[in-house]
C-alpha cells in the first residue's frame, strides 16, 4: 500500500551532490535502519547500495562546475525499508571511461544483489532515480561496505530533512549532525556534545510540529555546524530553547552549543543552533 500525505512517514533530505556528502547520507539512514530494527548485516549492505546509488549522481549527474542537488527519501515499511535516490540532472549515461570510478552499470549490478528489488527511472537531460528496497534481516550473502572519501567543505552546504513519525528522529539527527561536526577540527568532547543536544532537541521538536512531521536543515560552513529547526507555530521555537532547561540541577543543555537563539519569519520560528569549528 502507497504511504499518502497524510500518513507517510520516514525520512527526506536534500543536500549538494558532491562526494563528501554521501556520508551524511549513510550516517543517517543507518540511523533510521537501526530504529526499525534492521540487522548488521542488512545495514551493511544499505550503506553499500546507497553509496553506490548516491556516487552515480555525484559522478554521473552534473557537470563538474554546476553542482546540482541530491536528493533521498527512505520509507520503513512491516519488511524493511525502501530508499529512493534522485537527482535532477542529464539522466542515465552509464560510461566507464579508463581510470574514472566504476561505471553506472557495474553499480546497478551491485544495487540489484544486495536489494530484495530494486527499479531506475529517468533518461537523458531527466535526471534518474534510483528505487530500493532492503529487508530487515540480510539474505545470506557476503555483506560488503564502500568507504566513502571525506573531503574538507570550504564552502557553506547546507542539508535538508523532513522526519516522521517524530521518534525516527533521533538516531537520524545524531547520526547526521555528529558526521557533519565530525568533519571540522573539532574535540571528541564536542562531538558528544552535539550527540547529547540532537537527543534533546529530538526529544523536544515534535512539540512545535502539529502533523509530526520535523524539519530542520544543517549548515555546514567554514565556522562549524549550524542546525536550524523550523519552521515552527508560533511559540515553537522558544518552547524547543526550553524544553533544553535542566530545573533540577539549574542548567540548561544550551550551555552546550556554541550558539543558540530564537529567529522568526512569515514561516514561523526556528531554534538556531551553532556548533563552531576550533580557531586556526
């Protein structure tokens, strides 16, 4: 049964095509996978197909001085969990020129062995989209994992996600912050800093989202991470800010962001949250 509006659930992001950003993606689907029970080795082999699915748009989809988006939808279903992969660039062209990555075809041969089903659809100057489906319990297979190539951003990226149900958020939202963060000369200290605030704040956002569904977008940049959730009704942002207070004890956990402030816009309200880089 097709999931509706009303009732989809699961994850959406949309963040810049380039290699560095295939982590994020990986961190944070693992992050759903592991919530919906999925085991080792099923999670092992989402990160393979994903990568592979998402390398073929940053390889394959834009040309080199006009970077296009990548985008990523996953939907747990009773069985698993069905990923779709997309970009909106010059379609299918699958090549296999000599000392460039592993052409299309050899990635969709490594898609269709690890996936219960897998469908691509597009064509020439349509972009492609990638379809795919993993079960919770991996078929009794070798499972294998690419590792990605992490590459210093120089530039601000910013990562869209749209999750639902609200407890779906957490382990995506540490998963993909903590990776991001992870990329900038930053402490072990900080990095569980940042696990500890996406906890908080996962635990607290669905209060500002009425149809439980929470968007947030992540700005990585030269300074750091910034996190920003909205928007929100009105009242959201503020209540998320403290929803972070720890009475028992007179904290809050906002002590552990670099920054944090309330920021408003005919959208709504958002908490803004900055996680910075060390000094060079």
């Amino acid at each position: 049964m097709n999931a509706t509006n009303e009732d989809r659930s699961g994850l959406e992001m949309s963040l810049p095509a380039n290699a560095e950003n295939v982590a994020v993606v990986r961190h944070a689907l693992a992050g759903l996978a592991e919530s919906i029970g999925m085991d080792e080795p099923g999670i092992a082999d989402l990160k393979t197909v994903v990568t592979e699915a998402c390398m073929n748009v940053v390889v394959h989809a834009y040309p080199d001085d006009q970077p296009g988006p990548l985008e990523v939808d996953a939907v747990p279903e009773h069985d698993g969990l069905t990923v779709a992969v997309r970009d909106h660039g010059m379609g299918i062209r699958p090549r296999a020129d000599e000392g460039e990555r592993p052409s299309l075809r050899l990635g969709l041969t490594l898609i269709a062995a690890l996936s219960s089903s897998f469908e691509i659809k597009g064509g020439v100057d349509r972009g492609t989209e990638i379809r795919m489906h993993l079960p919770l319990q991996a078929r009794d297979h070798a499972s294998a994992e690419l590792e990605s190539t992490a590459i210093p951003g120089g530039l601000s990226e910013t990562t869209d996600l749209r999750v639902g149900p609200p407890q779906l958020l957490a382990p995506i939202l540490s998963r993909a912050l903590t990776s991001l963060a992870a990329r900038h000369d930053v402490t072990v200290d900080r990095i569980s800093d940042a696990m500890l605030l996406s906890d908080a704040i996962s635990a607290g956002a669905p209060q500002g989202f009425p149809d439980g569904q929470v968007s947030l977008s992540i700005l990585d940049g030269p300074q750091g991470v910034e996190l920003r959730v909205g928007p929100m009704e009105t009242g959201g942002g503020e209540g998320l800010r403290q929803s972070l207070d720890l009475p028992a004890v007179g904290g809050s956990l906002a002590a552990l962001a670099d920054e944090m402030r309330v920021e408003s816009d005919e959208e709504g309200e958002y908490l803004v949250v900055g996680i910075a880089a060390l000094a060079g």
